[in-house]
C-alpha cells in the first residue's frame, strides 16, 4: 500500500504509460529507475519477460568514471554506456519507459545521452 501522494501519482502514471509501451525482441524497452541517490536504466524485451542488460550508476564502468553519483552527469555516463552495451548486444530501435517519473533532469539527461551514443526511440 502506498501512504505518499508522490508514489501514488507516479504509480498511476506507471501504469497509464506502461498501456502502450511494449517491449519486443526487435525494438525492446528501456526502463528507466530512479533513485534519490542512483539512477538504473534496463533494457528489457516483455515477449520473452528478460532484462537483456542493465547499466546503473553503482556499474563499476559508471563508478570509475565518476566523482558524485547522483547529479546529471552520473546520469549522461548511464546513457553512454547503456548505448555502448546495446551496440554490443546489436540492438539500435527501443522504446523509452520513464517509469512514471517526469521527463526532466536525470531522465532526460539519461535519454538524451543514450540517443547520443546511437539508441533510436
């Protein structure tokens, strides 16, 4: 049970976002978490239910990189590498997942470095 307005109304965004926006093998979802200190990003394909890489702000690739880990520039290292890891894995086309959380500031700074680095939403 969620006792905060804030979880509420990011679960009900959630969920109105989460109607349309679908994962397949072809252009699989990234799904976009949050924290106060950490940012995770995954990229997940629904059809088969499995995260096929995950990249987050504790990454030791992210860490090394990094002197703070929660402001905007943790989040831009996220979404470089997050596109480094799926031209590894021969994925370009994805769909973005916000999770609920409005698009500014780490989230947009995490997608924006993703296209960056060769992700198409």
């Amino acid at each position: 049970m969620l006792s905060n307005e804030r979880e509420i109304g990011r679960k009900r965004r959630q969920e109105r976002v989460r109607k349309t926006v679908w994962g397949t093998d072809t252009r699989p979802r990234v799904c976009v978490y949050r924290s106060l200190k950490h940012i995770y990003a995954q990229i997940i394909s629904d059809e088969r239910g499995i995260t096929l890489a995950s990249v987050s702000s504790l990454s030791k690739e992210v860490r090394e990189r990094l002197k703070e880990t929660k402001r905007l520039e943790a989040a831009r290292q996220v979404g470089l590498m997050l596109a480094q890891v799926c031209k590894e894995k021969h994925i370009s086309n994805v769909i973005f997942d916000r999770n609920g959380f409005l698009f500014h500031g780490r989230v947009r700074a995490l997608a924006e470095a993703a296209r960056e680095g060769g992700l198409v939403f």
